[in-house]
C-alpha cells in the first residue's frame, strides 16, 4: 500500500476545503471528475448519506468483499 504514496509528495494538503472545492465547480478541466470530486467532498466534510428524498444526489461504492477478505488475510 505503501509503495504509490510518493505520488502525492508534491501535493499540499488543503487549507481551506470549502475554497477548494468552489474552485473546482466551475472548472471544465473538472468535469470528467465529477463523481469522484462528489465522492472527496462527501469524506472530506465528514457528510454522510441517509435515506430521504429530496435534490440532493447520492452515489453508492461498492466493493467486492470476497476480493477484500482475500487481499487482506490471503486465501487460507
């Protein structure tokens, strides 16, 4: 896991999120991005998704669990 962190070694961390995410609404470059930035938004306020209706959209992330169990503990 610890082998793709340099990746982000040029990257600050944030210093105003609510800043940050104004920006990247209107940006074009951000489009195709739209679910994901969704998504860091969601985790990044520490929102969280509950049943009910109304404008709002809600997107799920679903996991292979099998997959999961295997990659963590092995296969036996």
């Amino acid at each position: 896991m610890n082998k793709i962190y340099f990746v982000f070694d040029e990257i600050n961390a944030s210093k105003d999120i609510n800043t940050d995410f104004a920006k990247s609404a209107h940006a074009t470059r951000f489009r195709e991005y739209k679910n994901l930035l969704a998504w860091c938004d969601l985790f990044l306020r520490r929102k969280f998704l509950t049943p009910y209706s109304g404008k709002s959209r809600a997107y799920t992330l679903l996991f292979p669990m099998e997959e999961l169990f295997e990659s963590l503990w092995g296969n036996g």
